[in-house]
C-alpha cells in the first residue's frame, strides 16, 4: 500500500472514531504509583482532609462531618441533600482518612472504595472530584472507571488488580462479578457509594443491583454503603433498600437553602398558545428572548424529537448562534455527548439544547439559565433540572417554564406551588421481579457457580426479595436448568448441578449471557453513519423503515441525506435543504407524578375562584382568565371537592367529557372501563380518547343516564375483573412480556457488535408468549406479564384511589350546547390521528372560533 493510501485510511479511521480521548487523568495516575505512601494517623489525615476544604475556601457542612462521623463507627445510610451541595464528598471523605491512614494498604493495595452511578457521563466527572484533593494532598490513591466505555485492555487489567477508588455502574459492576477470582479482589471493600439513588429506586435496574450488592457483602462483610440523593420523598423506604434487608440505616439530612424560582413564559395573547401537541415552537420568540448568548443556558425537552425540533429552530432564528450551541440526548455518539459536556463546562458552549441526558448530577457550574420546554410532569424532575443551574451549595436557581399548550400553563403554575412547598415524589421498589431473579442466577453462574442455599440467604437479604419463597426460587433454578416447556431447546438449558453447584454448561452459554447482562433494554435503533466519515448517533429502526433514498431528515442537530440501509447502520452525507423531516424515536407520554395532579386539581380550584373574584390570581391564572370565564359561562369549573362531567350532542354522537387531572395512563384506564360498563348496561361501541386532564367519551347512541355514568366512573366493586375485561388485556400482557423475556435471557439480544432487529426481538418475545399461554398458563413469568400491565400500565391502585375519591365527591354532570374550553383539548385529540396536518389545522381554526366566540 503507498503511503498517500495509508495516510488517506487513517483519516478516514480518524474520522469515524475521533481522536482517542486520553485515560482519566493518566499522568496523574502513573504519578500515584510511585508515589511513597504516607505514614499518617487517623488524626493528621483528618487534620489535612480538612485542611484542603479550608484551602479551597470551604467549610465542611454539618452534613458532610456527620457522614463521616457514621462512617467512622461503622453505620450504613442516606444521604439526603440539595443537589450541589457536596455530596460526593461527604460519602467519599471517610472511607479515604480511613485508606490513607492504613499503613497495610501501603504493602497491599487492594479496591476499598466502589461508587456505583446510574450514569456513565456522571463516572467521569465523579472519579475527577475524587481525584481533584488526592492529587493536591499528593496521596497515592488510583482512582479509576469501569463503564460500558471501558477499553478492552482496561478491563483485562481489572481481572488481575482493582484500583483504590473504582467508579462505575450497576451492569458494569455485574459484569466485575462475573470475572474469576472477584471474591478475592473486592474482599476488602470497605465503602460501596449508591449516588443519584433515586433514579435507581423503584425500577428494575434497582432491583439487580440490591441482588448484586447482596452478593458483595457476601464477601465485603465489612462494607458500609451510603445511598445519595436529591430528589426522594420516602427516605426510609430508600434507605432501607440500600442498605439491604434487617438492617437499621442512618438518614443524614441538611437544611441547606437553596430557594428553585419558577417562572412561566407567558404570549402576549393567549389565542397564540396552542391546544394541543407538545413541542412548544409557537412560543418560540419568547423563548429566544430569554436566552443571553453571554451567559450559559440548558434548555430542557421532553424527547428527543423535540430536542432536534427545538435546535434547529433557534439554529434558524440566531445563524449567529451556531458556534455557541450544541445539542445533547442520549441517541447521540458518546464522543459528541463527551464533547458536548466538555464544552459547557468549560464555558465554550452558552446553549445546549437537552433532554434528560443531563438531568443527573453532571456538574456544570458555568450554566446560569434552565428553561424546560413543557411540563416536567413532576415535581422532582423539576428539582433536578434546577440543580444543573449553578451547581453549587447554596445558590439560588431560576427556571424558565415554556408550556406546550394552553393547559401547560396551569399546571406550570401547579408546579411552581409543589417546588415552594418541597415536596417530591416517593419511589417504591418492586416486589419479587422474577425476571431479574432469573438474570441474576444466571450472573451468579459463571466459573465455580454458586451454592443455591448460600445465593437464597443472600437474595433474602434483599427488600425487593426478602418474601421469596422456597417454591418460587426453586422454580427459577429449574428454570435456568431445564427451561420448563422450553426444554426441548438446548439453548434455554443454560445451567448445570456439579457436585450440589448451579454453573453454566459451556463457556459459549456463559458468553451469550455476559454480552446481555442489565435490564437496560437496547433500543430499537440503528447506527447513523456519515458516508466514509463519523459516527452520528443511533436512530429508531422503525422511523429508518419509512425512509427512501434522497429523504433528507434532521439528525443530531445536522441535516443529512439517507443514503441507504445495511448492515443496520443508515448511511447519510450533509446535505442543505430547508424544512427536513425530524427524526423521531418511539416512547410514551409522560404522564403526571401523584403529588403534581393533586396540586393540579388545586389550581383548577384556584381558577374558579379567581372567576368569582374569590382569590388573588398568579400570573398564570391571569393569562387563562378570558378562557376561564367561558368555561365557567358555558358550563362550570369544579372546586375540589367536585368533579366535573359535561355531556353535549354533535352531529358524530354523544359525547361525554370527564376532568379528572390525574394523568394520562390513568384516565385512559378509567375511560375503558366507563366504556365497558355502560356498553354492559346497553350494547353500545364506545370510543375512548384520554390526555393527562381527562377523557372523552364517544357513541352514536346516548351513552347513559346520569345516574348510571356516575356508577361506571366510581363503583370499586368487580374493579380488577371489569378492568381487565375492557382492554385487550392479552395483547398488553404481550407487550409487557417482551422486556420481561429480554431481561430473563429468554430473548438473545445479539453482542455489541451485532444486535438483533427490534422485529426480531418481538417476533421471539412473541412466540415464546404464545407457547408459555399454550403449554404452561401458570408460568411465573407470564403471570408477572399480566400483574406487571395492571400495576405498572394502568396503575389500578392510582385508579381505584381516584374511584374512591370521585365516589366522595359532588359529581357535577352538565349539559353543554357545544365544546367548552377544557373539552376543546380531550376532542382534538381524538380527532388529530385522522386528519392530515393540513385539514386538522383547517378545522382546529374553525372549532376555535365557535368555542371561543
């Protein structure tokens, strides 16, 4: 090969990698290793810890001296305090003192201090705080990673010998157990740091790794755990569950003010606001206004989607701009998202348009504006957005709310009321996942294996499965080892018994597992790709599947041309044409938190009184009070002690609105089950359509007496049986098996390197849930599937708490001659999924005009 060709190659293997980032700190690591190990006590070393804050110009908090005091003797907790407060520190100072004061580890260095974080973008910023006083007081601790992001020849590294100080994540940390000869290695942990616990609590995710620290303290039985957070409402709950089962934690709280300002972007007329959708563009120009190119700003959306919508739009608006933004969301390459996170904190960057790939503890104190784009949904997502905002202990937060729609505007005004009384959302863990009681016998498979009675005692020590019985833990032994109706399948007989031992039966069963390890499930995405030059990101295979050749779509903040498909990588090359399809990623709704819906309910009531004159209005209730008289004219707005029904007759039917405020999942499953009870009384077909305020009602018969629409909506007698009966409760059975099946290792989701079609995917998830209903209709599994869609989908113990209270409550069932203003928004979103843009837009003008006149 000539050596212009070489050098051609190499740039294009440039251009497709990017520059190789240089190891956390690395001269600063090799430094450490030969770096003498001080002979300090436990006083001097706390008398230069110490020493250190005061050089930097602080003082300890009371917190931070009290968490290290619980360290100190011996005590396992939470932490709970402001973001930005310093909470690395006070769960990382005492097991330090108590390393570097340790003249054994001088001789024998082994890993004391492990961090777990849900975020890989958090582990670099955290192991560089860590860092930052080790290398000024010169103590030769390494601190190092172990994320996804890992090089192949740091992780063979990490199989011989740990560092001090390891950061990393629960599937990394799984994955480190697995490893032979881990015991060994984490024998002297000493400290296991949970940060951001709230984003683990109450998923999955958090359940594996209850099971995976149970398995560590199995062999660190000296280790002492510190759960950190934020934003979580039921401390003890949490803490227990980080802590493990049986044991009494230390909660650490602090009274450090830190006062969140939420102010809500108004339009000089409320007619310029939309009724419906979520990307917030009509408010543009507001929004624009409020941002100050001098000053660093995140703007926070919702999805993706809107990400990419919301960059390119003031990309439009300010050319000049162009230098100083970027855009970040998680179907981003990681070195864009690196370079991205880079440049905020260094200033470079003034605006990054954002979804919640930078809700965690990322620090950026260089950022000094937050604005979300629509509603957060709840009350501590809106608290920890706000943290990103001057990052620092005691700092007062601004935040800038631009609602999507006319009804985002009072619950702005809902949320502003929930973050002045403090109030966050509780997180509660599941109970007895058998899918992640599946995975994790089989992460506990590799090498020897494990002793099922020493593996039992230890998932028992676990909250999440502390009431495990003896039945259903054998029955996932057997499963692993015979598959149950699948045994006919050599690949579903993953284990074997040797000697009383459960182990994997070849090393390629044991390498298939490794490779799907976590509840994190792949996205249905492929890779986007610049012809001969970078890697974009990642893109849903759906929305690729509806492309042709020469689509011009808009993706990662660039517009690009889809040349062609294979491989599942999506070829692109730049391209200039205006107004490109957004690229769009398929999710859900977020629906509203408990605790927002209660305070919505509360401004409703607000608004009623501001009508009658009753109350003082917020700004926000001002903004909607020429809407609010026509509501109230027309028909009535509820106190809160009410509900609201209004019924009216058009020329499609009988219509039947119910305002409930109390989320989207929620009033959809109400709205079924209203629909299959009247249709029960009088055989009738029923359309549902529900947002997060209420749901619609639709038939070409009247749909009932007001008597007998009031017994559908609260009666809780026969609720599960009726529930069930009027959803397609199979197919929702079936969605949900899918993820159950991929976490389980029924589904192979394919290596790094070659993942399977999501069609693929649900093809298996499919067949196998076809073949468990045939052949085995009591598998634990599939029975998780169907109690999975009641508690997790439609959330019957929410909705049998809103039955209860509607049944307390004055129902006000009122005839309307035509749609009020809060039935506008229930109608257009039954009506938008039929209508092209074009003649939706034709006839929201029209219904505008004779709802508002």
């Amino acid at each position: 090969m000539s050596t212009s060709a070489k050098v051609l190659r190499g740039i294009q293997r440039l251009n497709r990698t990017g520059p190789p980032r240089p190891r956390l700190d690395a001269d600063e690591q090799a430094r450490a290793r030969i770096k003498p190990w001080p002979t300090l006590s436990r006083e001097q070393a706390w008398e230069e810890w110490t020493g250190w804050f005061e050089r930097q110009g602080w003082t300890p908090f009371p917190f931070q001296l009290e968490t290290w005091q619980a360290f100190e003797t011996g005590r396992s907790g939470l932490v709970a305090v402001p973001t930005g407060s310093g909470k690395t520190y006070a769960a990382v100072g005492g097991p330090i003192v108590n390393l570097i004061s340790d003249p054994m580890n001088a001789r024998n260095p082994a890993l004391t201090i492990l961090y777990v974080t849900p975020l890989k973008a958090l582990a670099r910023d955290i192991a560089q705080a860590i860092q930052r006083p080790l290398a000024d007081l010169s103590w030769p601790i390494l601190v190092d990673l172990r994320t996804g992001d890992t090089t192949a020849t740091a992780r063979r590294r990490f199989k011989e010998r740990l560092p001090h100080v390891l950061v990393t994540t629960p599937e990394s940390l799984a994955i480190l157990l697995t490893d032979r000869g881990w015991e060994e290695r984490m024998h002297d942990v000493q400290a296991i740091v949970l940060d951001e616990w709230h984003e683990l609590m109450g998923t999955k995710r958090g359940s594996l790794l209850e099971l995976t620290l149970a398995r560590l303290r199995g062999v660190a039985t000296t280790a002492r755990v510190w759960a950190l957070s934020a934003t979580i409402a039921n401390l003890e709950e949490a803490a227990s569950v980080a802590v493990g089962a049986g044991k009494e934690p230390t909660i650490i709280r602090a009274d450090i003010p830190r006062h969140i300002t939420l102010h809500c972007l108004l339009p000089e007329s409320i007619q310029r606001c939309p009724w419906f959708g979520y990307s917030g563009l009509s408010l543009l120009p507001e929004v624009v206004a409020r941002i100050d190119p001098n000053h660093s700003t995140l703007l926070f959306t919702n999805t993706r989607s809107h990400a990419e919508r919301w960059y390119q739009a003031i990309l439009e608006a300010k050319p000049e701009w162009s230098s100083l933004m970027a855009l970040h969301h998680g179907s981003l390459d990681q070195d864009e998202r690196q370079r991205v996170e880079d440049g905020i904190k260094s200033g470079g960057l003034r605006l990054v348009v954002a979804t919640s790939s930078l809700d965690l503890g990322v620090d950026f104190p260089p950022v000094q504006n937050v604005i979300q784009i629509g509603s957060a949904k709840s009350i501590a997502r809106a608290v920890q957005r706000a943290g990103r905002a001057f990052h620092r202990p005691g700092e007062d937060t601004l935040v800038q709310l631009c609602p999507t729609n006319v009804m985002e505007i009072l619950e702005a005004s809902a949320l502003r009321e929930g973050v002045q009384d403090g109030v966050l959302e509780e997180r509660t863990q599941p109970e007895k996942p058998l899918d992640v009681l599946v995975q994790f016998l089989l992460n506990s498979s590799f090498n020897d294996g494990f002793d099922p009675a020493d593996l039992l005692h230890q998932i028992r020590s676990t909250v999440s499965f502390r009431a495990v019985t003896e039945e259903e833990f054998s029955w996932a032994l057997n499963f692993i080892r015979f598959g149950g109706s699948l045994s006919a399948y050599p690949e579903f007989r993953k284990v074997e018994v040797v000697e009383g031992w459960y182990r994997f039966v070849s090393a390629e069963a044991a390498r298939r597992h490794k490779m799907n390890i976590g509840t994190i499930l792949s996205e249905s995405g492929v890779t986007v790709q610049v012809r001969g030059g970078a890697r974009l990101g990642m893109i849903d295979e759906t929305f690729v599947a509806k492309l042709r050749p020469g689509d011009v779509i808009q993706f990662g903040g660039r517009t690009v041309q889809f040349l062609q498909m294979r491989d599942m990588t999506a070829y692109v090359k730049p391209a200039r044409q205006r107004s490109p399809v957004a690229a769009v990623w398929s999710g859900t709704i977020l629906p509203l938190s408990l605790q927002l819906s209660s305070y919505l309910r509360r401004e409703v009531d607000r608004l009623r009184q501001a009508v009658e004159g009753l109350d003082q209005p917020s700004p926000e209730i001002d903004a909607l009070l020429p809407i609010a008289r026509i509501q109230a004219s027309r028909s009535r707005i509820p106190s809160i002690t009410q509900t609201l029904i209004e019924t009216c007759r058009t020329a499609e039917g009988h219509h039947v609105f119910v305002y409930t405020w109390e989320g989207w999942s929620v009033n959809e499953g109400l709205g079924h089950l209203a629909a299959y009870r009247l249709s029960r009384l009088c055989p009738n077909t029923i359309a549902v359509s529900a947002t997060n305020y209420g749901f619609e009602l639709l038939s070409t018969e009247p749909l009932g007496s007001d008597r007998e629409i009031g017994l559908a909506l609260t009666v809780l007698e026969g609720l599960e049986q009726d529930i069930q009966a009027s959803q397609n409760y199979p197919e929702l059975a079936r969605r949900a098996f899918r993820e159950i099946a991929r976490i389980a290792g029924l589904v192979y989701q394919g290596s790094p390197f070659a993942r399977k079609t999501a069609r693929h995917l649900q093809m298996s998830a499919s067949l196998l849930f076809d073949v468990f209903r045939q052949y085995e209709p009591s598998h634990p599994l599939l029975a998780q599937a169907f109690r999975e869609v009641s508690d997790r989908q439609l959330q019957i113990d929410r909705l049998r708490g809103l039955m209860r209270r509607m049944s307390e409550q004055e129902l006000l069932i009122v005839p309307i001659p035509r749609l009020t203003p809060f039935a506008f928004p229930l109608y257009v979103e039954r009506i938008k999924s039929r209508l092209s843009t074009e003649k939706l837009e034709q006839r929201l003008a029209r219904l505008q005009r004779e709802v508002f006149r």
